[in-house]
C-alpha cells in the first residue's frame, strides 16, 4: 500500500476509517506516511466511487464478519447496489465493531437501564417495534454487546488521545 491513494469516509467513522487505520498501524504502516494521498469523502458511497473512478486506490466499508459466511462484497452491493461487489478485491478485515449503538449516560440507575434494554430488544416482538425498528433505526434487531467486546474500538480510542 505504499505509495498509494486512500479515500475515506470521514475522521470520526468507524468501520470508515479508525478501524482500517488502527488496523493498518498494528500491521507496520502508519497511514499518514503509507498514503501518498487520504481524502474524506463524507460517505462510503464517495470513497468506494473515488476507487472505481481511479482518485484513489484503497478505501474501506463495513461488511459483516467473516464468520459470517457473507463476504466483503455484501457492504459494497449495500452501497453501490448488486453486482458491484465484483469489482472489489478484499484486502483485510479489521476486528469486528458494532453496526450503531445506544449509548446511555454513566450515572443512569441500573433499573433503569435494565428497563430500557428489555424494551429495545423485544421490538422485534411485534408489528409496531417491527415499524419502529425498519422506520427509526433501519434495523431488524437489537442484539446486547458482548460484555468487554469490542476490543479494537478500545485500541482506537486510546491511540485517538
């Protein structure tokens, strides 16, 4: 990748681009130095459009794990629709992180929380949590995060300070 050109989501996303830069740092290349260009393009529609149209050699997309069994191409057809995953080579897959999440405040009582998280999981329980779901968080589920999961974000986060 030396010498190459990366297009990117934005500074802040993760799957677009903390991951692959952490990801890249622990494999010996620091972006800034690596890249001979890093452009943010505000979404993975533009840096996987940057790839296809020559501005840029690199980018990367959220895909589902591998252990999945879906391949790297489900995140490129997400965005730029069927067939396109073909045009992509996979180069590496970062640790895994969530999708989104749901953040709440540290000082929340435990109740509380607990309360939360059983209505958000049992959504999918019924037509209206299913609307909700689809309409408010283009999602089909809540799953809990692993308790301690996530490992990579925290790398991330501590190499952002």
């Amino acid at each position: 990748l030396k010498g190459a050109k990366a297009a990117w989501v934005d500074r802040d996303s993760v799957a677009g681009y903390l991951l692959p830069s952490a990801y890249l740092k622990t494999q010996g290349l620091e972006p800034s130095r690596a890249f001979v260009s890093q452009q943010f393009t505000g979404s993975y529609q533009g840096a996987l459009d940057a790839v296809l149209g020559g501005k840029a050699d690199v980018t990367s997309v959220f895909c589902p794990p591998a252990s999945t069994g879906l391949t790297f191409a489900t995140g490129v057809e997400d965005v730029l629709g069927k067939g396109m995953g073909s045009r992509f080579e996979l180069l590496a897959y970062t640790d895994e992180a969530p999708n989104d999440g749901v953040p709440v405040a540290m000082g929340l009582p435990a109740p509380l929380v607990a309360s939360l998280e059983s209505a958000l999981l049992g959504l999918q329980s019924t037509p209206d949590g299913q609307a909700l779901l689809g309409d408010i968080f283009n999602a089909e589920r809540f799953e809990v995060a692993p308790r301690m999961g996530y490992r990579a974000l925290y790398r991330v986060a501590l190499a952002s300070l």
